[in-house]
C-alpha cells in the first residue's frame, strides 16, 4: 500500500490535486465529481465534470490504479469509511488503539494472525492466502479494532479482489 508521501498528483489537473490530496490525507469529503470518481461511478462523474475534466477521465483511472491505495476508493462504501477514518490519518498511530488480522466466523472472532499494532498500515500490508474451509463456514481474514475488552472488524478481506473492504463481511460472504 503506498504511503501518503508516495502518491504521485500530478497526474491530476493542477486544480483537482489539492482536493484529492485532502481526501487521500485526511479523509475530507469532495465535491461530487470527485466522489463519482472515488466510487468508481465514471457516467454521474463525467456527467457532473467540467469541459476540462471530461476529456481527463482516463488521467483518473490511471491514478487511482496506480497511486491510490485500494482501501480508499471502488465503490460509495469504502469512499465513506476511508472518510470515517479520516484517510491516511486514520492509518496513523493512535494512543492505547490496537488492531490485528484475524478470522471471523460465525459473527465472532477466531484466532488472530497477526500481533497487535498501534496503526492500521501494517494490517493493510497482511495479504491472505486462501483461508482454509470448515463444516460450519467460511473463516474470512477481517481486520480488527481493539477497544478495550471489544474486539471488532473494521475491515474484511475479499480474494476474488484481492483487497480489503470495509465493514464486517455479511452474511453471504460468511457462507461462500
């Protein structure tokens, strides 16, 4: 996953960088236009774009491939949560908040992959392998908040994307 420092803007037009930077940065909401673009949502976008932007709508694709990272845009959900945790900050360290990788199953926690972290950037970096099927469901690999004697999953893990989503997975995804 790149790092805040890593992510290259200009490949954005001069007066859409500093709004892209704020949304990666800090979570800040955008306006319309760019909110189509995080969401994956190419025909509200190029339909709420100015004559300039229309014509650069392959510049955003190319930059979120490339420089984004993939927690932070795909569709309005994950463009909401990546605000919700306010960007890159809320990857950051925060005093006495720890998370981990782990299995859910069954709507409880199963065993933890990975040690407690003080930020949300090495748990990113955890990709999966495939996780090993059971009688009573399909353990999948979730990222976890650890509040006090709360355990919770923030994000989960999707191999057919082979990236993180969030939210803890749904129903239909315990049972695949």
């Amino acid at each position: 996953m790149p790092t805040k420092e890593d992510i290259n803007y200009s490949l954005l037009p001069d007066y859409m960088q500093e709004g892209m930077r704020l949304y990666m940065e800090r979570g800040i909401p955008t306006g319309d236009f760019l909110f189509y673009i995080l969401s994956n949502n190419f025909v509200a976008a190029g339909a709420q774009a100015d004559s300039y932007n229309q014509h650069r709508l392959f510049d955003y694709c190319n930059f979120l491939y490339n420089e984004a990272p993939t927690i932070s845009w795909g569709k309005e959900e994950t463009v909401w949560t990546w605000m919700k945790h306010h960007g890159f900050v809320g990857l950051e360290v925060k005093e006495g908040v720890f998370y981990s990788v782990g299995y859910w199953m069954d709507d409880e926690v199963h065993g933890m992959g990975t040690a407690n972290y003080t930020q949300l950037k090495p748990c990113f970096l955890y990709s999966p392998t495939e996780p090993t099927k059971s009688p009573d469901g399909v353990p999948i690999h979730c990222i976890f908040h650890h509040d006090s004697d709360r355990v919770t999953p923030i994000y989960h893990w999707i191999h057919e994307s082979k990236a993180w989503f969030p939210g803890k997975p749904s129903k239909e995804e315990q049972q695949q």
